[in-house]
C-alpha cells in the first residue's frame, strides 16, 4: 500500500497527495481501516417507526461498506442486528414489517427480536448445535439526541462525539425540530469523498465562491476548532442576520453565533442555524463519484424562511459541487503532487488528513 504522512505541523505540512484521491488500492483500505473503524450515521429512528412495522432493514453505507443491518423494537429496547442469517448469509429482511418472530424466508431459521437463535428445521443430526455463532451479531449503536450511529468495530468510544457536540449544543431542544423531507435532497457530486469534505473544512474559500453566504458572515472573525474526531467551524453574524440566543455560560455567551459547522469523521456534517439543522451525510460510490444527502430538521419555519435556508444550501451546494470536480480534473495532472496547508485557515483541512495517514498506518 502506498505510504501517506502528515506533518502534525501544520506550517511544515504537505496536503495528502493526488494519488490518495485515485489509487484503486488505498480505496478499498479507507473502506476497512476508516470507515469500518469509525461511528457512522446510520438513521433517524423516529422517521423509521412511524407505522406498525417494528422490524426494519437499513444499509450501513450503502455502495461502499454495504453492511445489512436491522433495527428491531424489541419490549426493552432498540435492537441493532444483523440482517443475515447465520445459516447461508441470505438477507432476514428486505422490508419493514411488523413480527413477533424473526424468520429467515430461505430455510427458516427463527431468532427473537433480540436476534438470539430459537429453531431450525431438519437440523437434528447437527452436532454442537447451536452454538455461539448462530446468533444473529449485535452491531455497535449509539445515538445524539434523535440520531442513529452505528460502526463495524469503531475504534473509540461515541462519548468522544457526544460529549462534545453538547459542549454547546445542550440549549437547543433537537429532538423537537420537525423533520422535513420537502426540504431533504440527495445530491450526486463527480469526485472523490474525501474531496467534499476537504471543501468543508475550510472558510478559506467564502469570499471566493461563495458570495451570498459570505454575504451573511463575518469572514474576519470565522473560526476552526479541532478536537478528537471532530472539527467546528463557527459562523459569526455580519451584524445585521440572526443569531443563536445563548444562555449565560455558554462557551460564546455574548458572540453573535449564525452558525455551528460541525464535522464528525470521517463523514457526517452537521451544520446548526437559528432555523434548525441540516445533516450531511458523504457516501463514496467510486474514486470518482459520491452520493451527498442534505436532512433538514426545523426549529423555526419563519426563521427559515426569512433566512432563505432552502434556496441558501442550494446554491452553496451546487457552488462547491463546481470547485470539487474540478479538483477532481485537476488531481489527474502530471504536474500536480501535493500542496500546502495555510495555517490560518486550513487547520481542519490538516487534521482530516492527519487523522487519514493515522488510520492508515493503524
């Protein structure tokens, strides 16, 4: 495997090399040495049991780790599962439905809701049976507030993300904010995942591409934090937009604050207006294709709208579409090997990377 390396100063450090961004080989080890070796986003519970249905299948990272995983309501909690049979690997369930048992329609092995193995017909001959191994494996969960994540075999602990996401998150009541799928997109981006968020992890780029957010922000005063496995931007008010209403003893009590941008790696944004909050959820295709999916929750519809929150990310969206395919184009260049960091304003870009070279040396 190619050998990457960041300087953890940022003032001495090359950027990840092109190569990172197309080496078939380094694609499918981010996908074992990242990705499952991290939290991800894996679904909004609340939206997913709305009806009867208390047994629902959902793909953790489809197109790329592919894992069939499904949730149960089960009498004493949520259940995270596997949804393959531990017999031949056929997938239990390909839809929501409501059921007591849980059937495989291949052969008909039962488990409970708890995924623990009940029956198996014409499995009277076998030997050590059951044993351990034909229960259904619990997959890692963990939720913030209303959202759902899940890992292969994350390597740290989620209290790592929520303890600081409620940092400065505590005051706003998320679990209310209405989910509003009119809003909620999926956008197709022709590059590299690591290259959106690249993108995102730096205001360097505002006052250059994009004009109407810039228009609300005081580029002056904006701000990049890096902690473990996270990165925040903070947006401040020009003076004249709306502002979060902090409590006294918040961190930036006294601070006009528009905007909350947090990264969680490897990734999920979530970025906080007055108006509510909007997920991003990154999903890699192919060294050159990546799903975006936009998840609008509001708070305040009026404040929405007055902020022209829809018609804002639009914009924003297809404006950082057009900067990150065409570093798409230009990484494919002879001449291009691997750039420099500012380290004014490209400190989140440096940590996302450092945090890659470290995954991949684990």
């Amino acid at each position: 495997m190619k050998e990457y390396d960041i300087d953890e100063n940022i003032a001495h450090a090359n950027t990840l090399p092109g190569a990172f961004y197309q080496d078939p080989e380094t694609w499918e080890i981010v996908k074992e040495k990242i990705f499952a070796k991290t939290w991800l986003y894996l679904a909004d519970p609340q939206n997913l049991f709305r009806g009867p249905e208390n047994a629902v299948p959902v793909t953790l990272l489809e197109n790329y780790l592919h894992e069939p995983i499904l949730l149960v309501e089960s009498e004493d909690a949520l259940q995270c599962l596997s949804n393959v049979c531990t017999h031949r690997g056929f997938l239990l369930m390909q839809h929501p439905k409501q059921c007591k048992k849980l059937v495989c329609g291949y052969h008909g092995r039962r488990f409970d809701l708890r995924g623990q193995f009940e029956f198996m017909p014409e499995f009277e001959a076998a030997e050590n049976f059951p044993s351990a191994c034909d229960h259904l494996s619990h997959v890692p969960f963990a939720r913030w507030r209303q959202f759902g994540f899940a890992g292969i075999n994350p390597a740290f602990d989620f209290s790592i993300i929520t303890e600081r996401l409620e940092e400065r998150l505590y005051f706003l009541p998320i679990e209310s904010f209405r989910f509003a799928p009119e809003y909620s997109k999926t956008y197709s981006v022709h590059a590299h995942w690591a290259l959106y968020c690249d993108n995102y992890l730096e205001g360097f780029h505002i006052p250059f591409v994009h004009q109407s957010l810039g228009a609300i922000l005081d580029y002056g005063k904006y701000t990049t934090e890096c902690y473990d496995q996270i990165v925040l931007q903070i947006g401040y008010s020009d003076g004249t937009g709306y502002c979060f209403d902090l409590p006294e003893g918040h961190p930036d009590f006294g601070q006009d604050v528009t905007a909350y941008y947090y990264w969680i790696f490897p990734n999920l944004m979530l970025n906080l207006y007055p108006w509510g909050v909007q997920l991003n959820i990154i999903r890699p295709v192919s060294t050159t294709f990546t799903k975006v999916e936009f998840l609008y929750y509001i708070y305040d519809q009026e404040i929405f709208e007055t902020m022209d929150g829809n018609r804002l990310a639009e914009k924003t969206e297809r404006e950082d579409e057009f900067v990150v395919e065409a570093v798409q184009k230009g990484l494919q260049s002879h001449f291009y090997q691997a750039g420099r960091f500012s380290p004014k304003r490209e400190k989140g870009v440096h940590y996302f990377h450092r945090l890659i070279a470290e995954h991949l040396k684990a």
